[in-house]
C-alpha cells in the first residue's frame, strides 16, 4: 500500500510540554500506529513459534526416528520463517511510514511556525537554534515513533514468552519475569545521565552554529578590518569545548551500546545455563531444552527493542522540548490582537518584513483612541496619518516623506516602530497601531529593508511573491521604477533565470535593485524603505528618486535615508537625532537653517557641505 501523503494542513503541535507533543505526533496518525503495533506484536510474538516447533521435530520426529513427522515440522519451520519474513517486512514498511509522516509534520508545523512570528524570531531564539531544530530535533523526535509498534510488540512478546515458559518450568518463567525488569534497571540509570549530557550538548552545538553563520554572514566585514584571526580562534576554542561535550555524549552512547547487547546476553546465558541443569536432572527434556533456548534467544530481541526505546526516547525528549521551545514563541509580542478575517487573504511579500497587498474592503467604523481594547479594532479606512509619539514624527497620507537620522539605529527603530514590530505608542489614523488587526497592519503596510531576503528561483518568481496576480505591465512598470531593467537584460534568460539563494549571482546594487523593484510591485498602501539605494551608483540613484516619487505619488511612503537624491524628491523631510524629530521641511529648507543636517547629508565631507551650502 502506498504511504498517505500528510494532510496539507499539519495541525496544531501540543506545546504543553515535550512528551505531550510526542503524544500528538502517535494521534495524528492513531490507524496507522495501531497497524504498527498490531505487526509489531505479531512478529515479535511469532519469534517464539519456531522454537516450539523446533522442539517438537526433536521430540517428536528426530528423537523417535519418525522421518514423515521429521519432514512435517520441517516444513512447519518453514513457512513460519517466510510469515514471520512477511511480518517483518510489513512491520519495518509501517514504522518508516509513521517516522516520515511525525518528521513532515513536525516540519510542517516548525515552517508555519516560523513564517508566523515574522519579525520576532530573531529576538527570540539565535539562528543557530532554529537551524539545529530544523536539521536534528526533528529527526529524533521522529525516531521515538519506533516505540509505537516494536516497543508494543516487545512488551507482548515477554509477556508471552513468560507464559509459555510457564508451561515447561514455573523456575524459568520467574526467571525471565524478573531478569527482563532487571536488566531494564541496570540501564536506566545510563539512560537519565544521557538526557543531561544531551541536553547541554544540544544547546552548545546550537550556540556554535548561531556563531558560525554570523562569522559567515560577517565575512568580509572581518576581512576588511583584521578580524578573521580572531574569530577563528574563538570558534575554534568553542568547538573545542563542544567537542570535549560531545565525547560526554559518545562515552555515554557507548556504554549504553553496549550494556544493549551485553546485558541481555548475559541474561541469555544465565537462563540457558539453568534450563541445561534442569535438562540433566530430568525436569525438561532435550526439546525442551532447545525450545527454552529458543525462547529466551527470542527474547533477546524485544528486550533490545526496549533498551532501544528508551534510548530513542530519551534523545527524543531532548528534541522534543527544543522544538516545544521554538514552538512556545508567540508572533505577536507587540500588544494587542493578531487578525482579523478581512484579511486573511493578503498576499505575501517574501524576505520584506511582512505581507503587503491589502485583500478585500478595509472595516469601517468610528474607533475611540486610548488604551489597546481587547479585540481589534477596525483600521483607518483610507489612507490616514502615521504618528509616533516616541520621536515626534507624523508621516501625512498620500506623501512622501524621507527621514534622515543621525544613528542608523534610530531609524531601524522608528520603522519597527511604524510597521508594529516592538511595543510603542504609534497610531494610524487616531487608531493605537496595536489595536488594529494584524493582519490587516501587515497588509497594508510594509517595511523593506536594503538586505531583506531573497528566496532561490527565477527571478519571475522572487517577484511574483510580493503580487501573485502581477501581470506583465505591472512587472515591468515595477523594474522600470526601480531601475532594474538592466539587471533583467544582463540575465541569459531574462525574468526566467534562476536565482540561487540571496541571489549571490547579483552585484549588491542589482540585489538592491531588485528587493526595491519587489516592494513596489506590492503596492502596499504604506510603503516604509529602509536605505534603498545604498549600494547603487549616483546616476541610478537620481533615476530611482525620480521614478520612485512618480510611481508612489498620492500614496503614503516613509525613506530612511541620508541621500541627498532621494531626500531632494521628498515631500517633507524630517531630521531625527537622538531618536527625536528635531527639524522638519523641506530639503532645501533644512540645508540652510539645519548645520547639523547639512553635515549629516554631507557625511563629514567639508568640500561637500560647503557645496549644499
């Protein structure tokens, strides 16, 4: 039977705790785990069969001389090995459907996770950790799935192989009832020391790999100021200390390896050893004897199965809280409620900070200002001003207006501000902008900034996420207002060539180029840009000030920037220091009346300022 394909829809992961969300992952699929458990039993149950048909060929044809019965067993033997090959085949095909079906929904369920707390994920949790969760957590937690129809098996076969040996000697069934316990106990304690040391290993590896992609991501920033040397020595002393870690982990792994193999032998020999005693006082006969072998040979393998278990489950509880973790972050840490189902159907704009094509009428209704209420409230139905109390800065609708700040982290700030990435006073309209759905802020306005990602794909695709419905006028108006025409052109199949991931085959200023080209195309009501012509030449950057003021006009757009080109073409032009709105004009008007924004326009050129003079 073919595997099921995992319902698009994943569900919703129990976050309650790490085996709850194990537990979820058994009820998503409770048909199949159970066909798992049934096969699992059957097997391992069916393991005990062949011994008892083995000894009677020896009591029955072999020791009475009797070849017609002889060949009857015989051939008994036989067709158990192929049921139980059969079974066996069917068993291991099951579990690997349930493995791949926990591991694609618990990926599924990570994905959804990421693309819904946005913004927030990086002040929540390193890269290193979602990485680590994504490339290994899953896995194991998968892995514990194995538990489901083995580890079922496993317990029913002991209790079986109890009974029957019940029937030839109640010394022998004692025997197994209390070593199997026993050689559990011996390993526990290896198990519970591994779930520590994994657990610190976990996170120290999840730490090395956030460092390592920031040393990646700095690279050249590095290179240009000395710095290479020294990091590497950092990560190398830090994977030293995580090497030294991880022979904590494998010390730990080995012993349990083998007390998996050697307990349980030893168990074997032990029984073996009693039931021969018993054999030559008389108590069991030679058949017995070798069914008894046979039996506790058989056990062997459940018992393996659940020092197994508990060994995938302990690694699977380790992952299974990491992904718990990860899960347990909630998107919208700004205050105020998430969405609404107005816009529910709003396009996405992929690697830009959020969706940004509004989908449907915008509510209507008077809105009361003050503290956040406890539903959202309807946004403002037109365009409507931005205000943020923190610095000062109204933004008027239909304008365009341009920021230049001081500190490049005063204006980051401002746009998370005005986007509803933090917590802040900002209104929209009258309206606190955490009142308002989320939804709805997200489409309806949108933060772009200069690096924002950019996915693998054609180049079509990278720029059909922001309008799915994008026609052709629509994208080359787009690339026009960007001055992205040439970058199209200098592609071997124009909007059909294939990017790799952040589009690395791109100089910086066509990338630039192409993430500002994405922003337009979305058409957001509200469009905030952050530097979007810092790595693009002067003559370009005239042509996209030109364009961009003409392909925004009567629309609200918000430029963080120092260029004088783009500052030039603003509508109002406000100078942020020390994160407040300390002059606000035109230009023009601030060149002459403001030094410090004729300097910061300048950026410390003296020939330059005496030249805006």
């Amino acid at each position: 039977m073919p595997p099921r394909i995992p319902h698009p829809e994943p569900g919703t992961g129990d976050t309650r705790g790490p085996l709850r969300y194990l537990w979820w992952l058994v009820r998503c699929q409770p048909w199949r785990v159970l066909r798992g458990s049934l096969l699992g039993t059957a097997w391992m149950t069916g393991l005990s069969v062949r011994p008892y048909l083995i000894s009677r060929a020896v009591d029955d044809g072999l020791r009475t001389g009797d070849t017609r019965v002889l060949a009857l067993w015989a051939a008994a033997i036989v067709v158990a090995g192929v049921g139980l090959s059969w079974l066996g085949i069917m068993r291991h095909r099951t579990m690997t459907f349930i493995r791949e079906d926990a591991k694609a929904r618990s990926a599924a369920v990570v994905l959804r996770q990421l693309s819904r707390v946005g913004a927030v994920l990086p002040r929540r949790a390193a890269a290193g950790e979602v990485a680590t969760v994504g490339g290994t957590d899953i896995d194991r937690a998968a892995l514990v799935m194995t538990v489901t129809g083995p580890g079922v098996g496993a317990v029913v076969a002991y209790l079986v192989v109890a009974v029957v040996l019940w029937s030839i000697s109640p010394l022998l069934a004692l025997c197994v009832l209390v070593g199997v316990p026993s050689v559990v106990l011996v390993v526990a304690p290896l198990l519970r020391r591994l779930e520590r040391a994994e657990s610190v290993y976990r996170q120290q590896q999840g730490e090395l790999t956030a460092r390592s992609g920031d040393i990646v991501a700095g690279l050249r920033v590095l290179a240009g100021v000395g710095g290479r040397g020294l990091f590497a020595r950092r990560y190398a002393a830090r994977s030293r200390d995580l090497l030294a870690e991880g022979y904590r982990v494998g010390a730990v792994n080995s012993w349990i390896d083998a007390a998996t193999v050697a307990v349980p032998g030893l168990f074997l020999a032990a029984v073996v050893w009693l039931s021969a005693r018993m054999t030559v006082t008389g108590d069991i006969s030679v058949g017995e004897l070798v069914a008894v072998y046979g039996y506790v040979a058989t056990l062997v393998v459940p018992v393996w199965f659940l020092l197994e278990g508990g060994h995938q489950l302990i690694r699977g509880r380790v992952a299974a809280r990491r992904i718990v973790a990860l899960l347990a972050i909630t998107p919208d840490d700004v205050g105020g409620p998430r969405d609404t189902p107005a816009r529910a159907g709003a396009a996405t704009v992929p690697g830009s900070r959020q969706p940004a094509v509004p989908a449907g009428p915008v509510p209507a209704g008077p809105v009361p200002a003050g503290p956040v209420p406890a539903g959202p409230v309807a946004a403002p139905v037109g365009p409507a001003d931005l205000h943020d109390p923190s610095s000062g800065l109204t933004v008027p609708a239909g304008r365009l207006t341009a920021v230049a700040a001081a500190d490049p982290a005063d204006a980051l700030a401002l746009a998370d501000r005005l986007g509803r990435y933090t917590v802040s006073d900002a209104t929209w309209g009258g309206v606190p902008l955490t009142g308002v759905g989320l939804e709805q802020v997200r489409a309806r306005i949108l933060v772009a900034d200069h690096d924002a990602y950019l996915f693998a794909g054609t180049l079509r695709e990278v720029l059909r996420g922001a309008r799915p419905d994008g026609d052709r006028e629509r994208f080359a108006s787009a690339l026009h207002d960007a001055s992205a025409e040439d970058v199209v052109d200098a592609l071997p199949r124009g909007l059909d060539t294939p990017l790799d991931t952040r589009a690395r085959s791109l100089s910086g200023g066509q990338r630039q180029r192409v993430r500002l080209a994405r922003a337009l195309l979305a058409e957001p009501e509200v469009l905030i840009l952050v530097e979007p012509t810092s790595a693009v030449d002067a003559h370009t950057e005239a042509r996209i000030a030109e364009r961009l003021r003409r392909a925004r006009a009567g629309r609200t757009t918000v430029v963080l920037t120092t260029s004088p080109l783009l500052l030039g073409r603003a509508d109002e032009v406000a100078h942020l220091v020390a994160g407040r709105v300390t002059a606000t004009g035109t230009h023009a008007d601030l060149l002459d009346r403001d030094p410090g924004y004729r300097r910061l326009v300048a950026r410390g050129d003296a020939d330059a300022e005496q030249a805006l003079r």
